[in-house]
C-alpha cells in the first residue's frame, strides 16, 4: 500500500492518539517495523530507533 508516494507506517501513542508516518526509515532507506514490546519504530538495517511520531531516539 502507498499513501501519497510513500509507504506508510501507523500506531497509536499511550493517549491514543494516531501517528501515520512514512515507514522508511531516513538513514538508509529500509522499511521500519513496529517494535510492541519497546513501542517503537526500530530499522532493520542498522537499529536506529524512533519514537511512535517519527522522532528519532537518541
């Protein structure tokens, strides 16, 4: 599925509220995957992590 060109990525935060991002991830360019136990985006390629609105986790 693509959603303006882009492959997206959605979840809810702990308020609930929804965040519908791009699921690419910016450094390489893989697809980021849903990590439930940590509630996070996590890259496969080379483990940057990111918080559920996109921001990257220092």
């Amino acid at each position: 599925m693509k959603l303006e060109g882009d492959i997206p990525a959605a979840c809810r935060d702990g308020t609930g509220q929804l965040h519908v991002l791009s699921a690419v991830c910016p450094h390489l360019g893989c697809a980021v995957a849903w990590n439930d136990a940590e509630k996070n985006w996590d890259c496969p390629c080379h483990g940057s992590r990111f918080c559920a609105d996109g921001s990257l986790i220092a």
